[in-house]
DNA sequence: AAAACTAATTGATAATTATCAATTTACAAA
DNA sequence: TTTGTAAATTGATAATTATCAATTAGTTTT
C-alpha cells in the first residue's frame, strides 16, 4: 500500500515556517535564519490505516514527525506475534534513532488515517551544525521518548488486566475533556498491554456493558470518574 | 546513608583524560581541548548497597557516570509497592534527564556497591555550547535509553513469569562468557518483571535447582545453552 | 555462639488469565 | 441487498500466577 504524497517537494523553508502545528514539532524553535539550512525537500504523506511507514532496519535517512493521526511501533516476534512498545501522536517523531545512523528499532505502522511530514536526516544534521536551536528542540523528544517508556512501563505492563486497559484508555483519551478518541482493535489493545486479544475483549466488553466507554466503531470516549474508580 | 566521597574536586579536565573507563562514557569523544571546559568540579563517590544516588524530583544539577556496581531506577506506586523501569551498569549515565531541567524521573537506587562520577550541568551544557563532540555521544546515550527501553518492553514484560526471568537473566549476564554477575534480591527480581516476590522466588529456586543457575551468595552464573532452550 | 531479624523458599488455595472453540456482529465486496 | 470475510464477543476449561501462611536459610547484632 502506498502512501499517497499530498505535495510535490518545496522550496523547504516556505511551508515549515507556515506550519499550523509548528509549536508542537521539532522546528518550533527554529528561527527566520535556520530555514535557511533546510535544503533537501521535506514532503508531506497520507498513510492509511494499516500501512507501514518504515520497516525496523530499513535505509534510515528520514525522520517522521506526526501531523495528525496515530502510529504504533511495533515489535514482531519470531513466533508471529507482535507487541506494540510505543504510540505516537501529532506533535510527535518518528524514527528519531535514525538521527544516530542507527537502524530503525521498531516498525512503525499507521493505526488509523495518519499524516505526517517526512524530514530527511541530512537536514537535521545540517541544522545542528549551524544552530543550536534544534538540538534543544531534540533533546526535549527523547526526553519525553524516555518518559513515556517508563509511564508505559510502570502502568501498563502491570497489575490485572483491567487496571492495565483502564490505563490504557485514559491514556488514549489524553487531555483533552470529553472529546472522543480513536480505540484500537482488540488485537492491537492485547499487544499493547501484552494480553490476549480475548482478554482484552472481554474487559472493553464489559466496560461498554457498564458503561464506563462508549464507542462508534473507533471511535470511544470514556467516563473518567468511573475509570479512575477502578484503579 | 551517607555516600563516601572517594575524592575532594579536582580540576575537572586532569583526572577526566586518564580514567580508565572514559571510552564507555559521555566523554568518550572529547579532545584535549575539549576539558578545558569542565569549569566546575566532577566528584567521584562510592555509594553502599541501598543507598540512594537521588530521588524523584530532586533538585536536577548533576548527571551520575556509573563506573561500577549496579543501579536500578525505582517508581513507588501508592499502594507501598515499586517498580524498577531500568538497570544501569558501567558507562551508563542516570539522571540524563536533568539536561532538560526538567526533574528526575524516577529514584535511583544503589542495587550494590557502586561507584558514580557526578557531573555538574553546566559542564555539559558548556561543552555542547563550546564543541559539538559532546552532542553525539549525548544522542547515543538517548537512544541507547530507547532501545533498551525498548527491549525491556519487549521480552522482560510479556510472556510467562519463567521466560521473564531468563531473558532477565541473559540480561544480567550481559556478553562477558561465563562470569558471575549480581544476582538482584527476589523482590527487586519481581519489581523488575511485575510478578511477584514468591513467583521470582519459585522461578529461581527451580532454575536452581535444575542447574540453569548457580549462586554464591549475591553472585550468580547461567548455563546460557539451557537457559536459551527454555526460550 | 545465641538471639533477633530479614530474605528465601515452599505449600495450599483462590483468583486471574490463556487457550481452544463457537457464535455473533460489523464491514466490504459483489 | 446479499454474500463473504474479518473482528469482536462469549463460553468452557486448563494453566498460570497471586495470595496467604508457614517454614527454612542466611545475616547481623548482642
């Protein structure tokens, strides 16, 4: 499946500095001076739900930043199953371990209609050497890389299965008050949390049954009283 | 408990140039010119069993090199219980976080005697405004923080408690052939697997029993070919 | 060395979760 | 709409793990 390539490349510097969700990427605090440096183009792809951005080991000259959407990186075991290690959100990058010529670590694999900005490292690098503006801009994103694996660690690897999919959820549901959020399949749910698929089931089941989630199709919100009760 | 303080402050770039473990740290890459910008005095201490190198929101102005021993990072959850989201072994930096000034993560936890260098902020910070040596081995850091964050996620939290343990195991074991390594307590070896005490405990005993691992003490060794079988 | 304490082990049982199988629901293609 | 296919749900049972309790081994203090 491929992603379909919403914009021919451009003049780089032009779109970035327009960008509507610049303050949450890694360009936000980039100055007038520094779009200078942008000089390999920067391209704007539409993944459907299901495809794959990159493949662990794959050519690793690009960097991924979410511009809306939501991608899983995902871990295959030889035995055919899969675990999820991390979800990504708009605002957040991709690939960063290909700013170290290291190969990708995971697989990463758009869960719903995802679009994002493909940033080739070469510009990263450029930047870094003629500003110091983004290296602070990069170590906030692996700060928070860091932060989030152990989040991920310490509540969602333990405890009963319902105290991990009750996290889960208040986890996907973020910040924002009652809007509704995108809710994965059973499958992906179980190799989030590290269930099975019946497990997970069973639980979002029950939660729809007593009314602590509502959903339409993918799409769920949560009564958070209620969540937080059972934790 | 008190840390020893092995030494009063030295002028940071002398003793920095010689240390016998300076290839597997943060300052690996430096050049001689380079330590001409540790302004501010790297201190060296010895940390006993238990003993705590800093905790969760402490005040964030210094970076811990762990130049021997072994040092878990520690969530307490509400309920009196914890969770260790990461091991650090020699050459590993903790506190990595404090470059963003933001506040430590986690508490870090001598798991037994450890010695750290304790590096001030405003070296690195100098450094990286002064040399871009610095930066890479920064980013490697952050990565190698992904990655095994990564694979923590991956083997140490999925699977039954007795495949946890081994790949807990292999891990400990590290790539030295047959040397011995520190066996942690069998409450850390639960909060580092999310299983409990008395699991960690039966897991042992039976690896023991069946000869996958010898023990002195505190000191343990892995017959690595049945180890991996049980995989 | 004896006493006191802590960590490790083991046992019995209850609770949870995985597994295997069937059924129902949702979705997409014809 | 009908048909085919995949996803979600549910049931029954087996396996695993937690829990509670007791015992043994190991360490430290007196």
């Amino acid at each position: 499946m491929k992603p379909a390539e919403i914009n021919q490349a451009w003049n780089g510097a032009e779109k970035c500095k327009l960008c509507s969700i610049r303050h949450l990427v890694l360009f936000a605090d980039l100055n007038e001076d520094d779009f200078q440096h942008l000089h390999h183009p920067i391209k704007e792809f539409e993944f459907k739900t299901g495809s794959t951005l990159y493949k662990r080991n794959d050519t690793i000259d690009y960097v991924y930043t979410v511009r809306s959407g939501l991608v899983k990186l995902v871990h295959y075991l030889p035995n055919g199953s899969y675990r999820i290690t991390r979800l990504l959100r708009q605002g957040d990058l991709a690939g960063i371990e290909a700013l170290n010529g290291s190969a990708y670590l995971q697989h990463a694999i758009a869960m719903r209609e995802t679009s994002v900005c493909k940033i080739p490292v070469k510009n990263i690098q450029q930047l870094n050497n003629e500003s110091a503006q983004l290296y602070k801009q990069l170590t906030v994103r692996w700060h928070k890389v860091q932060s989030e694996a152990d989040i991920w660690l310490t509540h969602l690897t333990m405890g009963s299965s319902k105290h991990r999919v009750a996290h889960l959820l208040i986890y996907l549901a973020g910040d924002k008050a009652n809007d509704e959020f995108f809710l994965p399949s059973r499958e992906d749910i179980g190799a989030l949390l590290a269930i099975t698929t019946e497990t997970a089931s069973r639980i979002i089941a029950e939660f729809k049954r007593e009314g602590l989630l509502k959903n339409q199709k993918n799409f769920a919100s949560i009564d958070r009283l209620k969540l937080n009760s059972i934790l």
